[in-house]
C-alpha cells in the first residue's frame, strides 16, 4: 500500500508537483558572486577579440570561395592543357601515305629511311593484300615533326623558280632521248585522271597545303618542279604525297612500271632523282629505267 | 551558444545570465563549499568558452553544460582524493536566515526556517550519487534519460537513484510537519 503511495508521489514528483521541488526551491536563491561574473564575461569578451579567433573566422569566412577559387582555376588549366595537347595532336596528325611493295621483294637496308622514333613506338600501318599479284598495300603514317618551320617565298623567288622550272620543261621536251610529242599528251592525260582520282592536293597547291598542315618543306628541286608551268604531267609522276617519302615514290615508280607506263615512269624517276640525288637505289631496282 | 561561435558577445551573455544560478547551485549543492563551488563555477564556463570553436548542436545546450559541470566536479573529488564535506549548518546559520523583527508571525517564520534547515540537513545527508540526481533533475530540467548520459549510467538507474534521493527528502518534510503542526 505504501509503495503504491510512493509510486504515486514520486509520478507526482517527476510531474514538478511534489511539495520536495517546491521546498528545495524555496531554500535560497544563491546567485555566482558578481565578481565571478565579470571574470568570466572578460574571459568571453577576450575569447572573441582574439587575434587567433578573428584569423579563425576570417578564415572560415574565405574557405568556401577560396575553395571555389582553386577548383576553378585547377579545373581551366586542366581544360586548356587538354585543348593545348588536343591542338598538337590535331597538328601532328600525320597525313596517309600509300605505298606499295612486293612481298617478294625484300627491302633493301639502305633504301628503308629510319622513322622517328615516336612513330616506331606505335606503327599504324595497315596491311591488305592486293588480289593475285602478291601485292602489299602499306598505308603508312608517316611522321611530321610537330612544329616545322614554314619556309616562305617570296613572290619575286617564286616567280624565278616557276621562270627556272618553265626552262628545266622546254629542255626536257628539246631533249631526243625523253618524251616525245605523243608521249607528253598521254603523261598530260594521265596526269589529269590521277590528279583527279588520287590527288586531292595537286603539287602547284602543295605549298598551301603544307603550309596549313604545318609540315616540312619539300626539298628545293622538288619544289622547283612543283612551280613548274606543266605541273599537271609533274603532279601525276611526282605526286605531292610522295614529294616527303622517297621510298613510297620508288613504290610508285615500281608501280608504274608493272602497269606498263614506262614513259611516266621514266618521267618520275628523273624527277625522284632530282628531288632525291642522294638516296641509295639498287642497282637491280625496278624503279630504275630499263637499259 | 552558434551566435557566440561566430563573435555574438552578447549571446553568449544572455546564455551566461540564464544558466549560471542553476549552475551555481548544482556546484554548490554538489561539493558544498562556497570557494570550490566558484572555482568549478569558473572552470565549467572557461571550457564552454574554450570549446565554442568546436561546438556543434548535437543536444541542448543544457546537456552540453552540466556534462562539463558534472565532469568538472567529479575530476575535482578525484583531485582531493576524498569527498568534500562540507561544513554542516548550524544553528548560527539558520539564525541568519530567520527574518527580522519587522516578521509580522515569528513563530511561522522559525517553523519555516527550521523547515528549510532540516530539508537541507536532509539533502546534505543523501549519498552523493543521489544528492546528484536530485540536484542535477531540479537545476537542469533534463530528463531523466539525459541526466542518465551525464552521469554514466542508464536511466533506469537515474530513475531509481533520484526515487530514494525523494523519498528521503519527503520523509524529512513529514518529520518536521507535524511538530510545525503541533505548534
């Protein structure tokens, strides 16, 4: 009985009720010493005035645009760097070169030009087997330093270099032992139909091209023919994407050869010949003229 | 106490005046000794201010401080290796509560103050953990749940601990009553 009474008065208790609150209430109304206050509202007052304090909150105030900040500029220099190496990639992209070789044929040392390294690293070439003649048709990229210097001619040295080509054409044509009258129309036409269907860049337009793609100038006596009047017949035995790649321009020498066109043929090798004096030939090469 | 986080002076005085009686007293009815009640009255509010930093709102702010209080007092018994007793009151102090001649009814205003100098005869008399209870549920206003997490135990035991610490007092106000009644 007298539990549940306790149990009654201490419900009444926790209700705030209980005559006990109210007495312990009543004791006295004992209040902190107003010295103890003055220190501790000091104490208070310093705690914010702090200089360690005010950095803390003037820091806590900058974090967030701070933070912004930083992001955005990691974020735009990460941008521009990618767009900077996307730009020389664009830049460097080389342009496809064809070539072809007889598989029977082996290379010969002297006539295989060192590549860049770069491009040894990751070869793109494609291979696919031309029909029954055992033909290899090698798409090579072939490697373009990134930032060539640009040669640029004056109009006064282009138009003596076109001066100088027109009379290299009128000897070759005086010459007897080269093409004769017939010969030339038929280089003419043939230049026209290949320029049409091969050459996208006929060689008169190589120095725009090359230009704009920012590669190596051509060497002098290829850009001396190139400026030539008939540049048509040029641009079919020296197409412009041979101009840089000796070795594909023995190709399609060896190439016109087997086709038959032993005039153009011929034409292309002297013009190899004077853009390349150097460049090791077998003696037994097919791009040779026949003897 | 997040307005005196971010430089409100005037915060936290507000926040000072509304809690620093009850805290007072907590301390004082604690260790019963007016010159260690202020020192811990000055140590508690020192680490309020110390710690406005790091504040976050995790429980009332209430909590926040009789935790620090109740930790205080306890790190200062370890300190003194002993409980405090305080001095007992005696009859020179309930002399000094008494009112003056102007008290239209003398004989209420002794039965009274003998009243309240049993009452805290009693409370001064309960077993620490109790007496802490006790004081800690009427300055503080926590439940009975939070009063449990300040004090490192569950609630079930808060609840009983404060159930004797009542019935005790109770039982001294019944003492007094009838001879108040008699008179």
């Amino acid at each position: 009985m007298s539990g549940s009474i306790e149990d009654k008065d201490f419900e009444q208790y926790l209700q705030r009720k209980s005559p006990v609150s109210e007495h312990y209430h009543s004791l006295d109304g004992i209040e902190p010493p107003p010295d103890l206050d003055e220190k501790i509202l000091a104490k208070a007052a310093a705690e914010v005035r702090s200089p360690l304090a005010e950095k803390s909150r003037a820091w806590k105030k900058w974090s967030v645009p701070v933070a912004l900040a930083a992001s955005t500029v990691i974020a735009v220099s990460i941008v521009l760097e990618s767009g900077v190496r996307h730009e020389i990639t664009t830049s460097n992209a080389p342009s496809v070169v064809h070539s072809e070789r007889t598989v029977a044929e082996p290379a010969t040392p002297d006539a295989i030009e060192p590549a860049a390294p770069a491009m040894n690293q990751t070869p793109a070439t494609e291979r696919a087997t031309r029909g029954d003649d055992q033909k290899v048709v090698d798409v090579d990229i072939a490697p373009r330093p990134a930032f060539a210097p640009q040669v640029e001619v004056p109009d006064a040295q282009m138009q003596a270099l076109a001066k100088k080509a027109e009379q290299k054409a009128e000897e070759t044509e005086r010459a007897p032992d080269v093409i004769d009258s017939v010969a030339e129309e038929r280089v003419a036409e043939t230049a026209v139909e290949s320029s049409s269907q091969r050459s996208p860049t006929p060689a008169s337009q190589y120095a725009t091209v090359s230009s704009r793609r920012a590669v190596a100038p051509p060497p002098a006596a290829v850009r001396d023919l190139d400026h030539a009047a008939d540049a048509t017949a040029v641009a079919s035995a020296a197409p412009a994407q041979y101009t840089h790649d000796p070795k594909a321009w023995l190709a399609h020498i060896r190439n016109l050869r087997e086709q038959g066109d032993d005039v153009q043929a011929d034409t292309a090798w002297k013009l190899f010949e004077a853009a390349f004096p150097d460049f090791a030939v077998a003696e037994d090469d097919l791009a040779r003229p026949k003897k | 106490m997040l307005r005196y986080r971010k430089g409100d002076l005037r915060a936290f005085e507000i926040l000072y005046a509304k809690h620093k009686a009850p805290l007072y007293r907590y301390l004082l009815r604690t260790c019963r000794d007016q010159e260690t009640a202020s020192d811990l009255f000055q140590e508690v509010w020192g680490k309020v201010i110390a710690s406005r930093e790091r504040y976050e709102v995790r429980a009332q702010f209430n909590t926040f401080l009789y935790r620090i209080a109740h930790n205080c007092a306890i790190d200062y018994f370890r300190r003194a290796g002993r409980r405090h007793e305080g001095r007992a009151q005696d009859v020179d102090d309930i002399a000094e509560e008494l009112p003056g001649a102007e008290q239209a009814h003398p004989d209420v205003a002794l039965s009274e103050a003998q009243m309240k100098a049993e009452f805290r005869r009693a409370l001064d008399q309960l077993p620490p953990e109790q007496r802490d209870v006790f004081v800690l549920y009427e300055e503080s206003g926590l439940s009975l749940e939070e009063i449990g997490k300040i004090t490192g135990v569950a609630m079930e035991t808060a609840k009983s601990r404060l159930r004797y610490a009542v019935s005790k007092l109770r039982a001294a106000l019944k003492q007094h009553q009838p001879a108040s009644a008699q008179t």
